[in-house]
C-alpha cells in the first residue's frame, strides 16, 4: 500500500495554488477572508450609491461591478499571499 502524503508534501491542490496561482484556492480561512471582503465591499458600494443618487438601476450597476472588481481584486491579494507563504516554506 502506499503511504498517504504528508499535509506539506509537494503535488496537493493546496500546494498548487500557492505555487502557480490562479488556480482555485481550498484553503478555507482565505475564502472566508474573500468572501467577507467582496461581499462587504459590495454592501457598502450599493448602501452608498444608493445614499447618493437614490436611483435603484445604478444601485444594480454599482453592485455589479463592486462583485466584480472585488472579486479580481481580492484573488490577486491571495494569488500574492500564496507566493509568499511558498517562498517561506522553501527556506
């Protein structure tokens, strides 16, 4: 029988993402961390267009692009983050 690979050991998704980048990330803290930030990012981008123009349709269009723009924005940071946690491992 073969002996399970040890949580550290090259060749898991874990250790895939980290390296290469864009790549689903399974860690579960950082999706906690993305999924907090996009979606408060997107509260607070459509409670404040709404506060200023009062208009329900750009309020959809602000939202929408909030998801967006914080969703790219947030997998970078991780994509950086996972880089440096392999760079750190290595030494």
């Amino acid at each position: 029988m073969s002996e399970k690979p040890k949580k550290n050991e090259g060749g898991t998704m874990e250790t895939l993402a980290d390296t290469v980048g864009l790549v689903p990330n399974i860690k579960k803290n950082d999706n906690l961390i993305q999924g907090a930030v996009v979606g408060g990012g997107t509260l607070l981008a459509a409670v404040g267009t709404y506060i200023v123009t009062g208009n329900t349709e750009q309020v959809l269009v602000a939202t929408a692009i909030s998801l967006i723009v914080l969703g790219i924005l947030s997998g970078l940071v991780l994509m950086v983050l996972g880089w440096v946690r392999t760079a750190k491992k290595m030494k």
